[in-house]
C-alpha cells in the first residue's frame, strides 16, 4: 500500500512540475509579445515596408495608361499623388489628358526593383528610387519594352503614403 500511495505522490509531483513548467513557458511569452508590440524598431519595420510597398504601387500606377480610358487613368493617378505633384497633376491634367487620348497607347508598367533611400516616420516623409520596366502598345504599330529609373518623394497623409515627387533619373556611363 506505501508502494502505491509514493507512485502517486511522484505522479502528482511530476504533473505540478508539468503545469509550473507551462505556466511559466506562457508567462514568459506573454511578456516577449507585449515587448515586442511596443518596440520602436518593429514600428519603424513596420513604417519602413508600407512606405515601400505604397511607392511601388503609386510609381506603378503613375507609369500605367489604358489607352481606351484615360480619364480613369488619370484618376487614379491623381489619387496616388499628393503635395506638389497631386498641384502638377491637377494643372496639367487635361491637357495631358486629351494628348493621352489622341494618341490612344496602353501602357502597362512593373517596378522591378526599389528601395527606401530615407524614411523620417515621425515626419511622415520617405525618399525611394526604384527601377521600372514598361511595356507600351501604341493604336497602330509594334509593341516596345522600356526600362526607366525613378526617384520618389512619398508623405504620409491620414495614415496613407502617396508620392509627392516623381523624377526620371538618367542612366549614367561607366
């Protein structure tokens, strides 16, 4: 009888060590995860990846023309930009918009490569250069392939980064 009643004893033993060694295990997590969720560096990731990600998709966007629709286009290029190029976009618009349509060539652009040169979060402002390849179908004729490569000012309005500058950066010779 004082066989099994020590076999107990050690069952329960093991089974507390068990559930302390779990509680533990959790309390310890719990503590990593609520570290984690306010560290500086992870927000700045965090800042650092949609800044890129939006200069990827804005670039794409003011690089690419439905020929047949240019008035969406030019929405939505008006909705990716903001500051002194949203002011550029609005003043030159029309203009741009009926030789757009006049010439009726789709293009179609990819960012092959970008990177962030500059991010200030608290600022909300971000520098980006970036490479693109464009694939233009003009009405009548051949279809071409161009690559360009772009620097990008992005600021962050209402939580959203748009471009506030977009230049052609000429290729240089070695």
């Amino acid at each position: 009888m004082r066989s099994t009643t020590a076999a107990a004893a050690r069952r329960r033993g093991a089974w507390l060590l068990a559930f302390l060694a779990a509680v533990v295990c959790c309390g310890y997590g719990t503590l990593t995860y609520a570290r984690t969720r306010t560290d500086a560096d992870l927000t700045y990731a965090h800042s650092r990846d949609a800044a890129l990600d939006a200069a990827r998709r804005h670039i794409t966007t003011l690089n690419t023309v439905d020929g047949s629709d240019v008035a969406a286009s030019l929405r939505r290029w008006r909705d990716a930009a903001d500051g002194p190029l949203a002011d550029e976009l609005r003043r030159t618009g029309a203009k741009s918009g009926k030789t757009l349509a006049r010439e009726a060539t789709t293009t179609r652009a990819t960012v092959t490569d970008a990177a962030l040169t500059a991010l200030d979060d608290r600022a909300g402002t971000a520098k980006v250069i970036a490479t693109i390849r464009i694939e233009v179908t003009p009405r009548s004729g051949d279809a071409t392939t161009d690559r360009k490569r772009f620097e990008a000012a992005l600021t962050r309005t209402g939580g959203a980064w748009r471009l506030s500058s977009l230049s052609a950066v000429p290729a240089t010779e070695s």
